[in-house]
C-alpha cells in the first residue's frame, strides 16, 4: 500500500519523478539560484511572470485602441484580483493541501457544476460556462480557478506514491479522478479548458512515477476514442459528439484551403496578421487586421497574433524567452525542492503554461487545431488572468515553505 507524504521532513525521492525532474533541471541554477533561507521569493520565476503580465498589459492596452471589448481597465482590473490571489497563496502553507485530496475533489466538483446552478448560470460564445455573480454583476468562469485545484487535487494523490506507482490498480486510480473534472467540463461544453485539465493532470500522473507501458496504453486508448468521435461525428446517422463547429475546425486544421473564406477564416487571417508583422512590426495601435475587424477575437483567443503583428518577430521572440526563463527556472525548482508534493504541483504549473502556450501560439501559425484557450498572463479575461496570477503565487509558495534552502 502506498505509503503517505510525510511533511515537512521528506526526503529526496528517486525513481521515475527524481529522474525526469533531475534530467530536465539540473542545468539549470545551482549558482544563479541558490538562495538563503530569508529570501522569500524565488525570483528566477517571479521576474519572468511578472515581465509577462506587464507585456500582456501593454498588448491589451494597444488592443483597446481599435477594439471596443478590450476594456483595459477591466484588464487591470483582472490583474490587480491574480495579485491578491498570487499574495494569499504565497503565504498560505500549501503543504496543508497534501492530505486533503477528498475536500480537493469537492471543491473541484462545485467549481465545475456552478455554472449550472439556476440564477447563477450565465452563458457565452456557446458555452454556459460562465456565473454572473448577483447584484453587481460580475461574470467570471469557475473553470479557470478550477485548473489550479486540479493540480492541487492531482499533486495530493500522486505525492502518495513518493515517485513510484507499483501497482496498475493506482494508476488506474488516478486516471479516473482526473476524469472526473474532465468529463465535467465537457458538459458545459469547454473541449479547450478540458484539454487544458487533461494535460495538466497526465503530467503529473507521469511524474508520480507511472510505468511507460501503461502511459503508452493509455495514449494509444485516448486516441483511438478520438478517432472513434471524429469518424461518429462525420457519419450521418450516428451519434455526434463534437459539436458542427468543432469539426469544422478539425476539417480546416488538416486542409486550411477547404474554406478559407468561412470555416477557414479565422485561421487564414491570423497567418496574414502574423506574417504582416515582419521583423520589428507595425507598432502599437498599427494592427490592421485586428483594428480594422479582419482578425476576429484578437485580445483574445488570437492575441498571438495581434501581438505577431504589432510587435514582429522580434516581440514573439521576446515572449517565448519569458515564458522559457519562467517556465525551466520553475523545473529547476522542482528539481531542487525535497516534497514530492511540492514538486507535483510546480509540475502541474509547468504543464499548464506549457500546453496553453504550445496550443495559443501554434493555433495562430496553423501547426495546432483552433480552441479557445487563452494566451496566459496575456489574453484579456479577467478568470484567465487571476488564475494566472494565482499559480506564480502556487510556485512562490512552495519557494517560501522549503523545509530548507532549496
């Protein structure tokens, strides 16, 4: 039987999780990061994430100039509520959390389920995915924060294993409670933050120490199935899981060229954005395709490209280097840090701003199908944007409760 975390005396673990964390980050900061015990933040993340949300800032700001929806001061608005969020859960002693996977789960399934509580539920862009909070109206997407549950939740069940599943019945285990909030999220329905769910939480059931030939069969099943969804949805007759949209997003992203002028739409003018933006761009205020209503969405689901465009080649560059200098000095962290716990959650971050980064950027460029999901710390969306800023405030937490220095 898998034994539980003891906190906060653990020692390093081997295995699986001790050795993909170990090739992943040992390049990385053993003199650059070395910290006493008083430094209460880990920069090497912190400097990066916070570059982010200023260059988010000023995207949006830009945005607002051509756009009507892109409120900025709405957008400072979700910042300034993610600061607040990323303060508490930097003082808040995660490793509370290790233990209480069953009140995680709970949580989890509220946060899914709200959106469908009569008087709360507020619907959009075909979802009802949303609550509009009584009396001063707010709306906000529970979703979002329940990403960052999730990897609590997934981080809890895994830590148990101390980086080696021995048995399948565990892992079994534990692929069947991160479909629980999976399967949740396809009611609403949101494919996009369901993907997002489902990375997150694969990530950290392999770092738990997961067999490869059991994660191999797994990802053979989970393709076959949507293989079988796709070949349904196509077929009159039978059942259609996907939605008409979302195949025909599926349909554009194998052959662009089907509909460039409907269902290809979106995609053919986020490329022109992107490539009309050259080596320095066009300048703040200067996007054509987004200021002129060409680019549909382009604060948000392809704020990519509207920053490819004003910011050029160079901007892009600019914004991978941040999220890469946040994203492997987080990996270092893990690598360094002695609870499994701790470094399933920073696992479980990494994984999160990994996938929406990869599914953002190459959505924009034609190498990823179309989904909505955002650009972290720079889409406009107040839920995205305190989510966000929430798990900088997830990293820095497990920086500022080490038992000892990292």
């Amino acid at each position: 039987m898998p034994g539980k975390p003891t906190l906060p005396t653990e020692r390093r673990q081997g295995g699986p999780l001790g050795g993909l964390l170990l090739r992943f980050g040992s390049t990385h900061g053993h003199g650059r990061v070395r910290s006493g015990r008083g430094v209460m933040f880990f920069l090497p993340q912190l400097i990066p994430a916070i570059g982010l949300i200023v260059y988010g800032a000023v995207v949006i700001w830009s945005a607002s100039l051509t756009i009507s929806d892109a409120s900025f001061p709405r957008h400072i608005f979700g910042i300034s509520l993610g600061m607040v969020a990323a303060y508490l859960l930097w003082r808040y002693d995660y490793r509370a959390l290790a233990n209480m996977s069953k009140a995680l789960l709970a949580i989890d399934v509220v946060l899914m389920l709200l959106p469908s509580v009569p008087g709360l539920s507020h619907s959009a862009l075909g979802m009802t995915g949303w609550i509009r909070i009584p009396i001063i109206g707010f709306t906000f997407q529970p979703s979002e924060v329940a990403k960052l549950v999730t990897i609590y939740l997934m981080a809890s069940l895994g830590a148990e294993y101390n980086g080696k599943i021995e048995h399948l019945r565990d892992y079994l285990k534990l692929c069947g409670m991160l479909a629980i909030p999976f399967i949740l999220i396809l009611t609403q329905p949101d494919l996009g933050t369901g993907l997002i769910i489902l990375v997150t939480g694969a990530a950290i059931i392999i770092c738990s120490g997961a067999k490869k030939t059991w994660v191999i069969a797994t990802i053979a099943g989970i393709v076959a199935l949507a293989a079988l969804v796709v070949a349904t949805s196509m077929t009159p007759g039978l059942p259609h899981l996907l939605k008409t949209y979302q195949l025909k997003r599926l349909i554009v992203f194998v052959d662009p060229s089907v509909d460039p002028s409907g269902d290809g739409y979106n995609l053919a003018q986020a490329k022109i954005a992107v490539g009309s933006g050259g080596l320095l761009g066009k300048g703040i205020g200067n996007a054509t395709q987004a200021g002129s209503g060409f680019l549909p969405e382009a604060h948000t689901d392809f704020v990519f490209a509207l920053l490819a465009e004003e910011f050029g080649f160079v901007g892009s560059v600019l914004l991978l280097a941040l999220f890469g200098a946040m994203i492997f000095a987080t990996i270092s962290l893990a690598q360094r840090v002695e609870s499994p716990f701790g470094k399933l959650v920073l696992v479980g971050c990494v994984a999160m701003w990994s996938f929406q980064l990869l599914e953002n950027v190459g959505m924009c460029i034609g190498i990823m199908p179309i989904t909505g999901i955002p650009l972290p710390f720079i889409s406009f969306g107040s839920s995205s944007m305190l989510a966000q800023c929430a798990s900088i405030g997830m990293v820095q937490s497990v920086w500022r409760h080490r038992p000892k220095a990292a």
